[in-house]
C-alpha cells in the first residue's frame, strides 16, 4: 500500500506551552486522530518536532562537512510534526490530512513517497 507524508506546519519559530490548557487541548485532539490512524491500520509512524531553532543543518561539499545552527530552509513557516501513513490513493491520504488539520488546527501537507 502507498505511504505518504503528511507534514505540519506553524507559522514562525514555534515554542508551546503544554501546561496552557490550548496546548492540552490540542494535545487530545491529536491524541484521538492518531488512535483513529492506529485503529484503521493505517498508521505507520509520527513525532513532533521541537522548534526550527534546535535544528543542526549538516552540509557536505567535496571531502569538507560543515555544521550550522538553525533551520535549512529560511522561511517563516516550520514544520512541527508528521505522519508517515499508509493509504489507498492520494484520495483516502488527503482526507486523512483533512482529519489531521483539523485535529491539529493547522495546515498539513502531503507528499506520496517515492517506492523503492
């Protein structure tokens, strides 16, 4: 069965306060998509990320490695947590994101992974 991505993402350098009740609400609402995902088998794995700002980028040119504090990308949205699901289609992927969005009250992207 195909897996895709289904990645999150927050506007700025996130930092959350799971003591606030916001965060535990959402922290429920995630909660209970994930054992939906699990239940229906197509659960195949998933984390949330600390900020951006805790991100090493490692660079290789030539015979030389180089290390940088910071996110890769510069952009004002991060990603702060995924899913690697198994689906049917894109179709049956993409109402997953639609659960995932809404549990997580933001945007979430998908992306088949390539087969091999």
């Amino acid at each position: 069965m195909p897996q895709y991505l289904m990645s999150v993402w927050h506007d700025d350098d996130y930092e959350v306060d799971f003591s606030s009740d916001e965060a535990q609400r959402l922290v429920a609402q995630v909660g209970a998509f994930n054992e939906k995902v699990t239940a229906a088998g197509a659960w195949v794995f998933g984390a949330g990320l600390h900020p951006a700002s805790s991100a090493t980028v490692v660079r290789a040119q030539s015979d030389q490695v180089s290390m940088t504090d910071g996110p890769y990308a510069e952009s004002k949205e991060q990603m702060g947590g995924f899913w690697v699901i198994e689906a049917a289609d894109l179709d049956a992927a993409l109402d997953w994101a639609s659960q995932a969005a809404a549990a997580c009250e933001g945007a979430v992207e998908v992306r088949p992974m390539q087969d091999g």
